[in-house]
C-alpha cells in the first residue's frame, strides 16, 4: 500500500523517533508498505517519520536505474560517522517540497550497526552513495532534515518560497 508522505514544514519531521522493540508482523508490512512508496514516489530511501510513524526504522534502495534493485530494511541504525568529508551534490528528500535541492556535506564511509526484517544483527561498512543515502535517512530518525545542513541564507530562502506555496497551495 502506498502511504502519504508527511512534508516540510510538518513538525512530525522534527521528532527524535523512538527505538523499534521488536520485529512484529505489523513491523514487516510497514516496511513493505514503506518500499512500494519509496518505488512510486520515486526515491532512493525513506525513514518512518516520512510517512507518519515516529520509530527507527528506515528503507533504501542505493541501486541505479539500470541496476537490480537492491531493497534495504533497517530497524534502529546506529552509525559511525568516517573518512573524509564529500560534497553530496543536489541531494533531496521526499518530504522537502518543491524539488528543493542543495549541496551537502556528508561523510564518505559509515559503519552501520542495525537489525533487520528477521531480527539478524547487521554490521557492516558502506561507502560512498550508500553511505550518503544512509546518512541522510538516519538523519530523519534524529528529527534532521538535509535543509538544516544547509547555509542560513539559503536555508533562509528556501523558508520563504516554502511559505508562498503554502499559502497558495491554501488558497485553493
């Protein structure tokens, strides 16, 4: 099922999410439902925030267009931050309205620790576009949006032309 994706200014976005306690069945079939809309929407990731539910649970497909796909579930990702800085050029985000997007500095490795669908532990070491992608969706975890990584003036810019879509998008 395709689920509504919660959008900026949305204070649902800014919440810290609290911890998954266990794999439930209800578990599975949001992730499920969190992968078809990830596909439809269409984007490379999606935290549960995004679509309304306040735990630690995200999804992401760091595949190409012309590669298999390559779903990935993981339920409360800790991340340790390495190498060096990289600019993640025009990164977006599903719940930034008005395509938005900017240059962000991130990290070009990551150790992740995770649990997923089966309750398996998951360590591994990503780098590059995966290690961006997870970085931005663990990001949305902690009640971090990419525009807050943004300068303030731009960040400043993007509030306004935010505000003029709403109160149009209102005014209908």
């Amino acid at each position: 099922m395709i689920l509504d994706i919660v959008t900026y200014p949305d204070p649902r976005l800014k919440q810290p999410c609290e911890p998954v306690a266990e794999v439930t069945d209800e578990i599975r079939r949001l992730a499920a439902d969190m992968l078809e809309t990830m596909y439809n929407a269409p984007g490379v990731g999606l935290a549960a925030p995004q679509v309304g539910r306040n735990i630690r649970m995200l999804v992401m497909d760091p595949a190409g267009k012309d590669e298999k796909r390559q779903p990935r579930v993981l339920i409360n990702p800790v991340l340790e931050l390495c190498g060096e800085d990289v600019v993640s050029e025009l990164e977006g985000c599903l719940s930034v309205p008005l395509n938005y997007r900017a240059d962000v500095t991130r990290k070009s490795r990551v150790l992740l620790r995770a649990t997923d669908l089966e309750g398996n532990s998951v360590e591994e070491e990503l780098e590059g576009f995966p290690a961006i992608v997870m970085q931005h969706e663990a990001d949305h975890l902690d009640g971090v949006l990419f525009i807050d990584r943004i300068s303030r003036l731009r960040r400043t810019l993007y509030d306004s032309k935010v505000k003029k879509w709403l109160k149009r998008k209102n005014a209908v």
